[in-house]
C-alpha cells in the first residue's frame, strides 16, 4: 500500500464519531510498567538507567481497510515513517490491542527485537496467533497477547502498532515498543 495515498493527518475527521482503539491498560502495559518500576528501584542500587520510554504516539495514519483484510493473511504496511515496514493481520481471535468488532485486527513492527531479522520471513500460523519464526535465531512472537515472546533469543516483545478503526478505515495512532535498531522512537 502506498502510505502517501492513504495518509490522513491527526485531527483529520476526529469531529465525528469517536473512533474504536485498540488502546487499554493492557496486560503488556501493566508488564512494562511494572519493569519500568524495576528499573528505577535498580537506578538507585546503582544499575544503568532505564530504556526509553516505550510507548510513543505519532501522527494518524490510515493504514488499511476491514473490508479488504483477509483472516489470517498479514499485509504489510510503513508506519511512521516510509522505511519501516510493518504488517497487520486479522487473527480470527480476540487479541491484546486488537481493533474492529471482534477485537481481533492488530498491527507489529517486522523486525526482530533481538539484533533485527524479519520475523515475517519465518511466516504467520493462524491456528496459534504465533509469528515466526525469527531466521536469524528463531524467536516466535504470540500475536494475540501483544506480541509476547513464546520462544527463542529474544528478550522483548514485538514492537505493537497501536490501531484506531473509524467505519471501515484502520489508523495506526502509535508503536508500542522499541523499533529495532533505534535508540529511541522517533521524536
Ligand atoms: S534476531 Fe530474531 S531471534 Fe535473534
């Protein structure tokens, strides 16, 4: 999908209906808060300081349709920049972050947390939710649980793309998560 097409700016259309998201106080946010509290308890034993924040918002940016999604078959999408690639996927089962009535479309980042393979190469198995897995060192990621890790070398979750649905359009709002590569999300 060409971005530049489809690409709705923040504020656009937000006078009308209230759209659905995907954003809760989730079991993942409950997680990272409770390793961000870990970190700072850490800070004052004298350990490094804490990662970046992990959750950033950036501009709408409509990404997709429901109508055009189909169960079980991922479609990749760029957000929030061009560069980098990410996919969307209908899971066919309610899911931690997940949009649309059933509660079951959500969005990740295609790379690795661990050193950057493309997970996408290791293939989606629709019967468990699962991603991957990875090609370089073989993680595999639960989608229908915000990405959390089921298996192999890598330590975080899949970075989550936080979704909007307004009538048939899906928008991603925000990254839930450290893209990989980057020390920061983008500002
Ligand atoms: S890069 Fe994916 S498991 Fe190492």
């Amino acid at each position: 999908m060409n971005n530049n097409d489809t690409a709705i700016r923040e504020g656009d259309a937000m006078s009308e209906k209230e759209p659905q998201t995907g954003l809760c106080a989730s079991r993942r946010e409950f997680l990272v808060a409770g390793g961000v509290t870990a970190a700072f308890m850490m800070i004052g034993a004298g350990a490094p300081a804490p990662a970046e924040a992990v959750m950033k918002s950036y501009g709408r940016t409509k990404i997709g349709s429901i109508s055009a999604l189909k169960e079980g078959k991922p479609a990749k999408f760029n957000y929030p920049d061009k560069n980098t690639e990410n996919f969307l996927v209908k899971l066919g089962t309610p899911a931690g972050g997940g949009v649309g009535k059933d509660a079951d479309i959500v969005a990740f980042n295609s790379l690795c947390p661990h050193m950057g393979g493309t997970v996408t190469d290791g293939g989606y198995h629709h019967a468990d939710g699962i991603m991957g897995p990875c090609p370089f060192h073989l993680s595999t990621f639960d989608l229908t649980r915000h990405g959390l890790i089921v298996a192999g070398h890598a330590t975080q979750a899949l970075p989550q793309i936080q979704l909007e649905t307004k009538g048939d359009d899906i928008f991603a709002v925000g990254v839930m998560g450290l893209i990989y590569g980057r020390n920061a999300n983008l500002g």
